[in-house]
C-alpha cells in the first residue's frame, strides 16, 4: 500500500529498523511488500494515510466510512486543535468540551483508548488529556500506545478474547499488537456499580501502512514484539514468566518527569554495610539496603530532592528503587544495588540500540498531617493508647470539619482542596455570604467527603506524616535509632513510632530514637523530608515492619508525644512458610512465540480467574479484629482463637501481595474466615444509600461496640444531625436586580425546563462527559461564541442582564418547590432542589455584578476587599498585593 510513498524514501524506511542487520532489513522488507502488496488499497485508504495519526484516529472514532477522498484531503490542511470540533460539524456529531493541555507544571500526555464488549467489538474512545507519561510512551510516542479495556461482564470463555489479543489488530492504518496488561485501578466516577474483573492492557504500534507514517524517519518499526520488548529492556533475561509481565507493568505506570542521562558512571553495590545478614525462609537475604541507591548531587538538583524513586532503564537493563543524593559521590554518578536490579542486561544484544530514560516517579517532599486508619489503630489500642484518645481525635476533626460553615478563609481553604470548589471559591471571593443556598450546600457536599473519610477511622493525628526511607549511607546509627529530616532540619526526639501500612502485625509499629551525627551531616548536608534507617543487626529493621522495603514505600512516622508515651512496643513480625504452593515456570530458553502464548493464558486467567486472597485476607483481619477488641478480657479462650486468627492471616496477606512475583497461589483457609456476618459500619460504609436502621435489622449484620462501630457512630451522626440540605428562607440579592432582566425570563425558564431534562437522562446513563456537554452547550447560550465571559460575543450589558434572569428563574423554581414541600405536597428530605444551573451556567458574571454592584471590584477578578483581607487574615492585605 502507499507505493509512491514508498518509493519516494527508501532510505528513510530503512532507518526504521533499529538494530537490525542489512539483510535482515532487505529480508523484511520484501515479505513486508508481498504482504502489503496483498492488502485492499482503496482511494479513500490512501488519502486516509496521508493524514497525521491524531486526525485519523478521531475519523475512525466518529467517520469511519462517511468521508470521500476530497473530504480527506482537504483535512491535511486543518489544524489539530481545530480538528476535532471541525470533524464533528462535518458530520453532525456531538462537541465535547476542548481538550485541556494548560501548562499546569505536570507533563501531560495524549491517552488514545478502546473498549472490547462482550461480544468482541471494538469501540474507540476520544482521545483525553492524562498527567504524566509512562515509558512507553516516552520509548514510543503518545499516538503509538493504545490502552485496551477488556470489559468481561456476562463473558464466560476466555476464547472471545484470545485471537484479538494474540493477532493484535488495526487502528488509523496502523496495526497494534499485546504489549502487557495490568491491573485496573479503582477510579472515582459517577457510577457505584462495581466492575468485576476488568482489565486495561496495553498495545503498541509495530508498523504502519500509512504514507505519513512510512516517510517519517522518526517511526520506530519492529520486526516482532519481541524486538519491540528488547528495545525497552532485556526482559528475556528475568528467570520466570510471572516476573517477565511484573518488570513490563512497571512500564505502563504514569510517571511526572524524568532526568536526561548523561552519566560518567553507573555502578553496582554488591555488599551490605551490616555485615552478615539473615536468610529468610524463601532463601532470600534481608538485607538492610534493599531497593536503595545513590545518586550524586549534581544530578539530583535538576528536581532538587533528598531521595527520589525512580525507573532506570538503560542498555537493556531495569532497575528500580529509590535513590539518596549523597554529597560525597562524583559528579554524574549513580550507583544502584543489585537489589534494585530487575533486569539484567543480555551482552549479545550490546551493540543494539535501546530505550535509555530515568523516570522519576516521585521525590522526596514536605508532608502534609498524616491521618489514621483501622490497621494503625488496633495496633496501636493493642500497645496501650487507650480508646478515649482516639474518640477525642475524631471529635476534634469533626468539629475543624464544620467550621468553614462559618469562617470565610476555612471555607476558602476548602474549596481549594476540591475540582468542583472553583465557582465556590469565586462566590466567596464575590462576598457572597456563607449563607447562600448554593455555596452552603456546596460547602456542605465537601464536608461531607471530609466526615465520610472520618468514619473510616482516616482522621488527622498531629504530629505524624509520612515519608520515604533509605538506608544509613554511613553505618553509624545504631539499630533502635532513625534519623528523621524535616523542614527545620534534623529530628531529636527520645521516641517516635514508625509503621508501614497496611501492616496487620503488632509488631509492624517500631519504635526509635530519633538522632543525627557529623558523619549523617556530611553525608546528606542539609537534606530534607526523608527517614533513615540504621544497617545494622543481622536483619533488616524495615523488613520487621509489614515486609517492607525502600524502593519507595512510604512510613507512617508519629511524633505524638502523647501517643509515643503511652505505646509499648510488641515482638516483631517474622516471616514464616505458609500454605501457598508455588507454580513459576522457568522462561528462560522460551521461544518467542511460547512466551507470548503464555502471557496471553495470564492475562485471560487474571481476567476470568482473579485472586481475591488480598482482599479476603485483609476484610476477615479487620472483622477478627473488631471481634477481637469488642471481646472481654476474661474471654481469654474467645481472645486467643481471634489472636490466632490475626496473625495468620497477616502472614497470609504479606504473601499475597507479593503472590504476582513469586507465582505463590495463596488460598485463604475457611476456618479464618468470617465475613459471613459483617460489622455494621462495613455495610453501611459499602451500600450507596443505606438506611442504618434497616441494615442493622439483616441478619448478616451485627452490630460493632468496638473502637471501629464508635467513630462510625460519632461521624455518622453529624452527618445526619448537623450535615443536611439547607432549606432556610432563599434570599433573592438586591444585586441581582439588574436592567430590564424580567424581559429574557421567559426564554431563560424555557431553557431551564429544556437543562432539567437533558440532565436528567444523562445522569440516568451515568456519563460525567455529556452532562459537562450540556452545561457547555447552555454557557454557549448566554456568552455566544464561548463558554466563558472572556471569549463573548455579547455585550457585557447584556450578559448581565440575562443572568439576572437566569438566576430569578432558579430562585422562583426552588422555592416554588421548597414550597410544596412544607406544604406537605413532597417529602421535605426527598425534595433537593438546587442553584446549580444559574451558578453553572451563569455564575461568572454573576460574581462580576455582584462585587461591582458593592463597589469593591478591582483587578482581573472579582473579590470584595473585605473578604480578601479575611483570607489573607490581616487588614490592608490588598493594598500590599496592588504594590506588587
């Protein structure tokens, strides 16, 4: 296909082929041009490959077959910002908001998707803005990374599935074939229906038959997979197959930046500063520096960090782990131990070209409070702090949670810390009063969120944060010692507590001295934001805490000295065998094709035959535990067996986590198990509209007297008591009587009744995207070529006018219903009529006419100074900002 292209650039098609010898490129290249010779070239194919890939993706997702030859090439001269609303005039589809790629300090990368339905069917998704970059999109390019979801429900054969994945298949002239699958993330949406076994996987472009993509020299273009897979490392190196897709997930993960390499050395670590270390039961050492390394300083200072965490691929190898800026390493240096390396290189590959980055993903960096959770205090309770404490922190944070009600800079602070607190944080700045019907029950739905994540024990503790660790680059802490560095330098403290979650084991809470010494000074100078850990004793000390390591885990410190005074340390974990059996075929000497073949069978069983042994293990820990603390001291036969119980299945979870790399098959035995009969607040917590007192009647349910069912208690009870719609007397502002604003009412109401509708069905289908459609559409409405008071065609006269109406509008149909409610017509609770489509829609310049109608605009935003000067929290704070 694409002849003439073809023969304009051989040369150039050559270039492609990155590693390969001349006659393996001539070899190709003939069996290419035979099978491409065999492929349908219509007209339209053609003119299709002439466009950019961006340009013919959206055709495939929105045109595919509606557009002529002409059509397509008069595309070539269209922009690619432009493209997407110009496609969708073309052929009458729906506009979706612009893609946003505003420079916000985080790299941004274009995410090309599609979904495969439980009938095969492939359907492509617009493509979308994502924070960060993955290696393999920095290795191949944006637009030659195409994520897959595979979206199994009601599928039962794993057959459907195995030819689209082992064969690949085409996208925009370009063919894409199984890169490695991952696990999908929770994510936060709309909907509450929980997708069961879906996977995302990852396919990259192998070669193209596209004329704009055979001239480009740039185009990196396989012979197979497994030569794009070399390119990125040697994977073919690692010892089996379950490590072989753990090393290329770590590949799709989105990383924020990453350090140009131009290193005078890399080098390996290969002992341990301890000395003799211990040999867990798996035979593994435990050593002290594991996943730790060095980095000299010149290099740290492009992201100025003490330690950061990183991937290193370079020539062929993987390595991965943090790494500690160490004053005393030669310039453009990095040292790495072999415990961080993943991925050793292959020597007769050496002289093949390869993907070389260092991918940051993430730096050492000043911690917010730390917050609790269910794990750290039973573990806590068990050491000594008493439950009162923990009863008085929750009251303390329910109480800070309710006072942006009444204090303007709380609420503020609020609505900065939410995405949806943007048109809050303008009103407020407006001088709109807190008691606004929409900015309450804004404010309202984020406190909401706060106390929800109370009631699952995850309440601020001051005095605790969390940090990365690496190991004493100069052995001289002692064992019970850790030198912690913060903003003001290093900590001294007699004693702090320091935990890894989600450790299950009493022991997984250590505590330390916390030191420093000239060696450490000179050392680390004047680091910051990072605990280190001593390297002495014949075990590693961050193992003991919930088989831990430092290649980036993240430790709970407590400085609390009240909950440091009153904890009393317990035994640590220790590793022990448990019922796993091991299944981990050897891939080494694997062909290829059977090495594909197998991957392909984990992919399809991770899809159809998931592992819930985490899960499960950690759900029946945490009922064995409020079973545990509800039961009485004199119940020692009751408290042993859940003692028991505990400790089990904290082993079994330790091992489950590491099941994917160490092909262990953890089952969790049912004399552990007990999830039969749930706590309440488990339940609760889990149902998207419960009814407490109709959930506690079930009888799977019990009800939980322990530390867990009381803070669920105490939270749950503001929430219904004090955290409810307001429903006061509306207040229509005087500065909203603006012009002849009754005259456009009529048209506005119209409007309205058209948006409740509109919304209402796509809130029915659950799409985030269509109802952000239709708000846009309805700004388009008022502003006239924008969907914001800059871009308006309108006279601001009129802009303000109009609001006007829509907000009398708003006011007359909310009180129209608040009406009938009282009245007894609705039930009060049911009826939530809200603000939102005025402030959505017209909210803007609602907040311009409301400050100016005060006379206390100024600048280029609206903010009434008197409210400034609250926020700022001294008078005169305007005048100082205007100097600037």
């Amino acid at each position: 296909m694409m002849g003439d292209a073809r023969e304009e650039e051989p040369v150039a098609r050559k270039r492609l082929f990155h590693g390969w010898s001349q006659d393996d490129v001539e070899e190709f290249l003939e069996q290419d041009d035979a099978v491409m010779s065999q492929l349908p070239v219509s007209p339209e194919d053609r003119a299709l490959g002439e466009l950019d890939f961006y340009k013919r993706y959206l055709i495939q997702c929105l045109a595919k077959g509606r557009l002529g030859v002409e059509e397509l090439r008069q595309m070539k001269d269209v922009k690619c910002e432009a493209f997407e609303s110009y496609l969708c005039s073309l052929v009458n589809a729906r506009q979706r908001l612009p893609l946003n790629n505003s420079a916000s300090g985080v790299p941004k990368s274009l995410m090309y998707t599609c979904d495969v339905d439980e009938h095969g069917r492939i359907s492509y998704q617009r493509p979308y803005y994502e924070d960060g970059r993955t290696p393999l999109q920095r290795a191949f390019g944006d637009d030659k990374v195409l994520q897959v979801r595979f979206n199994c429900q009601g599928v039962t054969s794993p057959e459907m599935y195995r030819d689209i994945i082992e064969r690949g298949f085409n996208v925009g002239l370009r063919h894409f074939e199984y890169f490695v699958h991952k696990e999908e993330k929770k994510r936060k949406n709309m909907s509450k229906v929980k997708q069961t076994r879906q996977q995302r996987s990852f396919f990259v472009c192998t070669k193209s038959i596209a004329a704009s993509d055979l001239v480009d020299p740039h185009f990196l273009k396989f012979r197979s997979m497994d030569a794009c897979r070399k390119y990125i490392m040697h994977i073919h190196t690692v010892p089996c197959l379950q490590l072989y897709n753990k090393r290329f997930s770590r590949t799709s993960s989105f990383l924020g930046s990453r350090l140009q390499l131009a290193l005078s050395k890399t080098w390996t670590a290969n002992h341990d500063p301890g000395g003799e270390i211990a040999v867990g039961c798996n035979g593994k050492p435990l050593i002290h520096t594991d996943g730790t390394g060095f980095i000299s300083e010149d290099l740290a200072k492009q992201e100025y960090p003490a330690l950061l965490q990183v991937r290193l691929f370079y020539h062929g190898i993987a390595v991965k782990g943090t790494l500690l800026t160490l004053k005393t390493l030669q310039h453009k240096t990095i040292v790495y131990r072999d415990s961080m390396l993943k991925v050793k290189a292959d020597p007769k590959l050496a002289n093949c070209p390869s993907f070389n980055s260092l991918e940051i993903c993430t730096t050492s960096h000043k911690p917010p409070v730390a917050s609790l959770s269910r794990y750290v205090i039973a573990l806590l309770l068990e050491g000594g702090v008493p439950e009162s404490f923990f009863i008085q922190v929750v009251q303390e944070a329910i109480a800070k949670a309710m006072t942006p009600l009444q204090d303007i800079a709380a609420a503020h602070r609020l609505c900065s810390r939410f995405s949806f607190g943007d048109m809050p944080r303008r009103m407020i700045l407006a001088g709109i009063p807190l008691t606004d019907h929409f900015l309450r029950n804004s404010l309202m739905t984020m406190i909401r969120t706060q106390l929800k994540r109370y009631a699952k024990a995850n309440v601020p503790l001051e005095g605790s944060y969390y940090l990365m660790g690496s190991a004493d680059p100069t052995n001289t802490l002692a064992r019970n010692q850790v030198a912690i560095l913060l903003e003001n330098g290093p900590l001294h403290r007699h004693k702090v507590l320091v935990y890894k979650h989600p450790g299950m084991h009493p022991g997984d809470v250590h505590v330390f001295e916390a030191t420093w010494n000239q060696e450490l000074e000179s050392s680390l100078g004047n680091s910051k934001y990072v605990i280190i850990f001593p390297t002495k004793g014949p075990r590693s000390v961050v193992h003991e805490i919930a088989n831990s390591d430092l290649d980036g885990d993240l430790y709970w410190i407590c400085t609390n000295e009240q909950v440091s005074n009153l904890y009393k340390p317990q035994l640590p974990w220790q590793e022990k065998r448990t019922n796993g059996t091991t299944a981990v075929p050897s891939c080494l000497g694997m062909s290829p094709e059977v090495i594909m073949s197998r991957l392909v069978a984990m992919f399809l069983r991770a899809i159809f035959k998931p592992n819930f042994a985490i899960s499960r293990a950690a759900t029946n820990w945490l009922i064995h535990m409020d079973k545990y603390l509800s039961t009485s001291f004199d119940n020692v036969r009751e408290r042993e067996f859940r003692q028991n119980c505990l400790l089990e299945l904290a082993d079994l979870y330790y091992l489950a986590l590491d099941a994917d790399k160490t092909g262990e098959m953890v089952t969790i035995e049912d004399r552990l198990l007990c999830d039969k009969i749930k706590p309440h607040f488990l339940v609760e917590e889990n149902s998207n509209n419960p009814n407490r007192r109709k959930i506690q009647q079930q009888d799977n349910v019990y009800r939980s007297t322990s530390i867990f069912g009381k803070i669920y208690n105490v939270v749950t009870e503001v929430i219904e008591n004090e955290a409810k719609e307001f429903t006061g007397p509306l207040m229509f502002y005087e500065e909203f009587v603006y012009g002849n604003y009754l005259s456009y009412k009529d048209l506005w109401r119209q409007h309205f009744n058209n948006y409740r509708l509109e919304m209402s069905l796509a809130l029915d289908e659950k799409s985030a995207e269509k109802t952000d459609e239709i708000a846009a559409q309805y700004c388009q409405m008022l502003y006239t070529g924008s969907t914001n008071l800059d871009g308006a065609k309108k006279s601001i006269y009129q802009i303000y006018q109009e609001s006007c109406a829509i907000y009398s509008v708003v006011h007359d149909h909310v009180q129209f219903c608040l009406d009938r409610a009282r009245a007894g017509s609705e039930n009060e609770k049911e009826c939530r009529p809200s603000f939102t489509f005025a402030w959505k829609v017209a909210g803007e310049p609602l907040c311009h006419l409301f400050c100016e109608r005060r006379k206390e605009s100024g600048g280029t935003f609206s903010v009434a100074r008197d409210v400034l000067d609250t926020i700022a929290g001294a008078p005169g704070a305007l005048a100082r900002l205007r100097r600037f």
